[in-house]
C-alpha cells in the first residue's frame, strides 16, 4: 500500500491532476478511494485506542455466521492493522 500511495503522490504532485492535466474520472475515482481509506484509517485508530472493542470486533469476525455471510471475506481470517 505504501509504494502504492508514493507513486500516486507523485503522480499528481506533477500536474495536480492523475492522469491528465485536468479533473478526469480517474481524479474522481481516486478523491472517493482516497476519502474512504480516510475514513478507514480513522476507525483504525479509534480501534486502536479501544483495546476491549477491538478484541470484541475480532472475537466476533471469527464467528461462523458472520464469517458465512461477510460479502468482505472469502474465507479468509480477519485481522486488523493497528495504524
């Protein structure tokens, strides 16, 4: 993720823009990406600084019905990244 961030970074650093000299789709694309992995990477702090809340969201992810019907899981154990 982080290689992926710097080459992004540079990218619009060049022109303000990522892949004309104007607002395109990508740009869109990119401001919605960008906006909710801000947001994601504030619930992983809230987390972070929630200890008891955080063992309960993944003692609960481990659950066979929420592992069964978790559109984010395809069989795959959750974790988090303490950020």
């Amino acid at each position: 993720m982080h290689e992926l961030l710097t080459v992004l970074h540079t990218r619009v650093g060049e022109t303000g823009y990522l892949a004309a000299g104007h607002f395109t789709f990508a740009d869109a694309q990119l401001t919605s990406t960008l906006a909710a992995l801000r947001l994601f990477l504030r619930v992983c702090r809230a987390l972070a600084a929630n200890p008891q809340l955080t063992t309960y969201m993944l003692q609960h992810a481990e659950r066979s019905s929420v592992v069964s019907t978790a559109p984010w899981s395809s069989g795959t154990k959750v974790t988090l990244a303490i950020i």
